[in-house]
C-alpha cells in the first residue's frame, strides 16, 4: 500500500485524559527567570507516579508544558471498560500542591484516538483560559461542549473605577481605587483571561490622563507574570501607575545608576546560577518589579532577557569549539537544569535549535 494509507495509533485500545497543573498565573517564558513558579516546576519531583501505578495499575506519564509554570500528567486507562480515573487525579494533586504558591488543575476530556491529541490540547488550552480565575486554587474539569468567546469585554465595575483617574489624582486616591479593584476582582473569582483586558484598560485610562504617556511603557502581561497574588498585583500595579501619574515622584529612582550597574555586575558573574526574584530582595532590599524597571530605563532590556542573552552567547561559544558535545551539557554548563528548555529558549531567540546550529558550523 501507498505509506499515507497506514496509519498508526498510539492509544489503540487505550483511553488518555490529560491533567493541567499551573504554578501561579498563567505565562510564557519571557518572564519566567525570576518567577518562583518557573523554579516550581523545574524542580518538581514526580517519583510518587510509581506509586500510583503500584495502586492503580494505571500509567502516568509526565512532561512539562507549553507555559513555563505549566506541568502536565498523562493518564492512560483501557479502552474496552470503564475506569474511575479521579482517585489517581486526587492523588496526583495532593502529591503535587506546592505551598510556595497557588495550583491550578485542568482535566482534560478524554481522547481515544492519537491524531485528536492536537484538537484535545487545543481546546483544553482554551477552556483554561477563559475558565481559570486568577489568585487561587482551583480544580477544573474540561467542558466537552466549550466553544471560545467571540470577544471578552471590560468588567463594567473595573471600566468605572478606572474613570475615576483624572489630572491632579492623589496617591491616596490612587491606592483606594486599585484596592477597590482588586477586592472586586478578587470576589468575582475573575479569570486571568479577563484580568489581562481589563488591566489593559487600566493601563489605557492611566495613559489617557498623563502628560507624559508617551515616554511610559506599561505591559500588562509582565505585570500579571510577575504577580503571584492579588496582594502582589495591587503592588505591581501601583507601581506602573504612579511612574505614569506621579512621573516625578519616579525621578529619584531613576538615577539610581550605581544599583542597577552593580545589579549588572552580579549577573554577569552569576548568570549561570538559578537566580530567582528573592536574590533581588536579599542582596539590594528591593523587589523585582523595581529592579526590573530600573534596569530597562538603564540598558534597554530587562534582568530576565539580559540573563538570557548571556547565557544563549556562552552556549553558542561552547559549541563552536566543541560541535560534538551533547546537549544537555551545555543546558547544565550555562544554567539551565532541563536541555529540553534549553533548546526551546534557544530557538524562540535564535530562530533555530541548537542542533541545527551545530550543523550550521560545518
């Protein structure tokens, strides 16, 4: 036969749920070298599975995800009768709940076939995003019937808070209209899908009344990233939008050179270590997103990519005076504990992975 007439399936016989577990909000990689979640999952110990194999007879399969916080169990059940997976989900969750942060769990639908696998993960991403409130521990189970909003729109009480802003705003008044958001978000078990739009808006109407929002940037992703909690997110967020309505309260900081030239020196020494957001607070007394700010006004990058870029010039240097070497070792040589992001970090800032790298020198 033709070879595109064979087909191969992976689950013949078998049945597959997919278990999302997130550390802390839901983000990409951009801004996940200090994050403690990113740590999280790096570093989780998954040998408790063999137990639950040992107990359950069923197997399951773990990989880390698309996000960096992200982690996901495979959970593989035979087709041909009918199998309560939910005691080995429990399990699961009780083995993997961290306290160092919130968890969140995802159970994906069930799939039988390998070729839906793609579709699977597709819409449960999906149904993540416009289901998983922001804050919190949750446990969520995949609607099967989920289709995606055509748009989300503004909270109608965050859009009149945000109205409140205005020329000659105090600081006072500042704090108790993002207290009272953050309540209301809080309260409303709001999703970070709808965080994301309404703090674009917050940044919009901030911007709208500032005289200088041209000189401002002020990224809603990054400041959602970098919050772990609703208490972490009102500080954040006061902080972006006192630079925009109070700019010369900011002037000070601004000239902070002397930190941000020894917070440089620091990381071109120690750029191979695992560096998290406490190390900011240890050694200088001040958060990240302070620090973070500081170094971008000063250098035009922030900790995390310029971490990055280091760390990406020592790996593309050690492979060019040794093609032969293997890849997780240049992973471990330049700080990263996985070669898989390793090689998913180096082609999202090189356009191309290490080993085609490698054969590029030839």
């Amino acid at each position: 036969k033709p070879l595109t007439e064979y087909t191969f399936n992976p689950l013949a016989n078998c049945s597959l749920h997919l278990l999302f577990s997130y550390y802390g909000s839901i983000v990409n990689n951009t801004y996940s070298e200090f994050n403690l979640s990113g740590e999280i999952v790096r570093n989780l110990d998954t040998s408790f599975l063999d137990g639950i194999y040992e107990t359950y007879h069923l197997p399951v399969y773990s990989f880390r995800g698309n996000y960096y916080n992200e982690f996901v169990y495979a959970i593989v059940s035979p087709a041909d009768k009918k199998t309560d997976i939910f005691p080995v989900v429990d399990e699961i969750r009780q083995n993997a709940q961290q306290s160092d942060t919130y968890v969140n769990f995802v159970l994906s639908a069930v799939v039988h076939s390998g070729e839906e696998i793609r579709h699977l993960m597709q819409n449960a991403y999906l149904f993540t995003l416009f289901h998983l409130p922001f804050g919190k521990n949750t446990f969520l189970i995949q609607d099967d019937t989920f289709t995606a909003k055509d748009a989300i729109e503004i909270s109608g009480q965050i859009a009149a808070l945000a109205a409140k802003f205005r020329p000659g705003i105090t600081e006072n008044e500042l704090k108790h209209i993002l207290s009272d958001m953050t309540a209301w978000w809080r309260e409303s078990d709001t999703t970070q899908f709808q965080l994301l739009a309404d703090v674009r808006h917050i940044a919009s109407a901030a911007i709208h009344v500032s005289p200088n929002a041209s000189q401002l940037l002020f990224d809603p992703t990054e400041v959602i990233a970098s919050s772990d909690s609703y208490d972490e997110l009102l500080e954040n967020l006061l902080h972006e939008l006192t630079k925009i309505l109070f700019p010369e309260h900011m002037q000070q900081k601004k000239s902070s050179s002397q930190l941000v030239d020894d917070i440089r020196a620091y990381l071109d020494k120690n750029f191979t270590q695992q560096i998290t957001y406490k190390v900011f607070y240890d050694i200088w007394g001040y958060n990240e997103k302070y620090i973070t700010t500081l170094f971008k006004e000063a250098f035009g990058i922030s900790p995390s990519k310029y971490i990055t870029s280091l760390r990406l010039e020592m790996a593309k240097n050690i492979m060019k005076k040794n093609p032969q070497i293997l890849l997780k070792d240049v992973a471990e040589q330049t700080g990263y504990t996985d070669a898989l992001y390793f090689s998913r970090v180096f082609k999202n800032n090189e356009g191309m992975s290490p080993s085609a790298f490698i054969q590029s020198l030839a």
